[in-house]
C-alpha cells in the first residue's frame, strides 16, 4: 500500500480546477484502487468530508501562514535548512510516500534539497501559445514551476497536446517523464434536473437557447460568439454562466458587454453568472446543444460535461478538443464568427426535444465507463512513479529508495 498525499485549497477564480479536483475526489471514491490510498490536507477539512472513506483520509493542515511576522520563523528555517519543517513533519507524520498535484508554494516548503517525492502536474501551456494574455512575470512564474519537473523526474499532463508542448518549449527537460491524465467529468449525471419552470422562475431564460458554461476570460474566446450572433436570426439565444471578471485583462468583460449592448443582443446574449452545480446542470439539459469556443484549454471541462450529459457540442477545432472528440461535435475555426454562425443556425434547424431525450438515456452508460476508467489510470500513473522513487520506510520517518 502506498500513500499519496494531496493539498487541496480553495480557489474561487479557477472554476475548471475545482471541478478537476471535485471529480477526481468523487470518482476514487467510487473507485479506489487497493494499492492506493489517498491522504487529503485542507486548512478547512470539514469540506472535504464528503470524500473520507477507507480510500481517503482527511487531514488537517495549517496552510501557508498570513501573518508576515508568525511566518518569519518559518521562512529563517526555510532559508538555512532548504524546507519548511511544518510541511515535511505533517507529511512524514502521516506517512505520505507521494505528494500529488503539489502547488508553487508546496514545491518551495519541500525545497529543493528535499527528497520528497512529488508527481508536478501542469494543466497546460497556455502561457507558451498565448504569451499576450500574460505578463512577463506570470510567464516567468510558470516557466520556473515547469523547471521544477527537472527535480522530481516526472510531470503530469492532461493531453496530448499539452505533452507535444511541452517537449516543443521544453526540450531541456527532455529527461522528465510524461504521463498523461485524461480527466472526466461525469458527476453532472448523478443530479436530477431542475423543471423548466423552477428555473424560469430564478433566471432570465426562455427556451430554445444554446448553453455557454465558460469563466469570462479572454482566451474563452466568448467575442466570437457574439460576433456569430449577429449573423444568425433573433431566434438564436445564447445563455451564459461563469465568473465574469478576467483577472489578467479587467476591462476586457466591459467591453464586451459594451459591445453586446452595441449590437441589441442583450436578449440574446444572456449572462447568469456564476450558478450553483445543479442549475449548471439543469441549463445544459435543456439546451439546444453547448458551446465551446476556446482558443486554448488543457483539457476542457466543458466539453466532458456534454460528453457526459450526451449533449451536442459546437466547439472551436483546437488540436486539444479534436483529442477530447465528442461524438456529437461541430467543429469551426475559433476566429470565424462565420462558421460558427452556421453551425448555430444548423443546430437550431435540427434540435428535436424527442431526439435529446433518446441521447439523455445513454447518461448512465457513460457514466459506468468513464468513471473508473480514469482513476484506474491515475492509480496506475502514482504506482509506477513510486516504484522509481523514494517510499516511507517502515522502520523509521525517512524516505528511502524503493526496490
């Protein structure tokens, strides 16, 4: 049996992780494998109760301290000994022998003469496709995470697409090892949708309406959209939800509902905001089909809903979502409001409720598929780095080299 540890913190800008780690939790649950157990850190752990099993332990961890003047102890052990002893002592207090996932400031508690073993995970390499959505300073920032790998020897990645990256930006990391996680997001078929009528009578919707789940940031690419809007007849209706606020470009949802308004799509263009789960759920049910027009993603979780909702996508043809392949796909250019406009106009022409319905009974097929199959491969990833890598002795707190 081995241990791997994993430090979840709340995070209420990047909505895609939480669901990433939602999954993941819910599913090993589900799921475990015998040789695996996992063993959670939270400075809140009473919301991760819902996860403790035989599988998974649920611990209480201090999290990185607030006060500059408590920390500063902490930070001249730091600089003498290369570690934060507070970490290292709960992890080997608790016998970790892996920390999964681990973030920025976890690599730099363990520090880099620890021996701790680590499995670094990078969603992707937007920054690297993308550089004009960033600063320089978060380019340099995630350059230096990405660096890390070369410590630990192993990095996990979420596609393909992000490992061809990777090796393109990275050839000096040539020695890492890959592995790759497609994730899956079937938890969504688990709740029962909400009536048309409780929804209505929350939310500014009516029917027919295609379905937009995406944060407002800018590569979301939600421009395009409104662009194809105007090319399509009044009856076409686009429903949002998401956090509106982009935290690398302030004005950029401003502007773009300014453009909305410019352009009379108020009514057709409608944005709810962040909503709870279970009404996520309930407008992607009754959709004509869901949107999905990044210009870049790691691994979308959008696009894993519809799959396993069995809802028909229209999604831009980034190599990553080619990977993902919905079966009900239309693919277009993420920069031709044209093609999409057409794509949009054909779904709507289509749509039949009756046929939505057939597709709706397939949910828990999908469902039975996908949702071990992933965590299998997870645990297989976590057995086969921690037979390359130091383990927890049993005689005593220190890593030793597995055999």
């Amino acid at each position: 049996m081995i241990k791997v540890g994993l430090i979840v913190k709340p995070s209420g800008e990047w909505q895609g992780g939480v669901s990433y780690f939602r999954n993941l939790l819910s599913c090993y649950r589900k799921h475990p494998d015998p040789e695996v157990k996992l063993a959670l850190f939270s400075s809140k752990p009473e919301s991760l109760a819902q996860f403790r099993c035989d599988a998974i332990e649920v611990n209480f961890w201090p999290g990185t301290p607030k006060s500059p003047l408590w920390s500063l102890p902490q930070r001249a052990i730091r600089r003498s000994v290369g570690i934060d002893p507070i970490l290292t002592g709960i992890l080997k207090r608790h016998r970790v022998d892996l920390l999964s996932h681990p973030w920025a400031d976890d690599l730099d508690s363990l520090g880099r003469r620890a021996d701790m073993p680590a499995l670094l995970w990078m969603p992707d390499f937007q920054h690297k496709r993308l550089p004009h959505f960033f600063t320089e300073q978060d380019c340099a920032y995630r350059d230096s995470l990405v660096a890390r790998s070369w410590q630990y020897g192993n990095l996990l990645l979420s596609s393909r697409a992000a490992e061809r990256d990777f090796r393109q930006f990275y050839p000096e990391l040539s020695a890492v090892r890959t592995h790759i996680l497609r994730f899956a997001c079937a938890s969504a078929v688990d709740l029962v949708p909400l009536s048309r009528e409780e929804l209505e009578s929350h939310y500014a919707i009516r029917e027919p309406y295609f379905f937009l789940p995406n944060q407002f940031w800018q590569h979301k690419n939600h421009t395009v959209v409104v662009d194809a809007l105007r090319q399509t007849p009044p009856e076409i209706r686009v429903i949002c939800t998401g956090l509106m606020s982009d935290p690398r470009s302030p004005g950029y949802v401003p502007d773009l509902m300014e453009k909305v308004k410019n352009s009379g799509l108020e009514n057709r263009f409608v944005c709810l905001g962040k909503v709870p789960f279970p009404v996520l759920v309930s407008l992607m049910h009754y959709s004509i089909a869901v949107l999905q027009p990044s210009l870049f993603e790691g691994w979308s979780t959008t696009i894993e809903e519809s799959k396993a909702m069995c809802k028909r996508i229209i999604l831009s043809n980034i190599d990553v979502h080619l990977e993902q392949a919905p079966e009900r796909g239309l693919y277009f250019s993420p920069d031709s409001s044209y093609q999409l406009a057409e794509h949009l106009k054909r779904a709507y022409a289509e749509f039949d409720p009756r046929t939505e319905e057939r597709f709706a009974m397939q949910r828990q097929q999908f469902k039975a598929r996908t949702d071990g199959k992933w965590v299998a491969e997870y645990a297989r990833i976590l057995r086969m780095v921690c037979e390359e890598r130091p383990i927890m002795s049993e005689g005593n707190h220190s890593w030793q080299k597995s055999h």
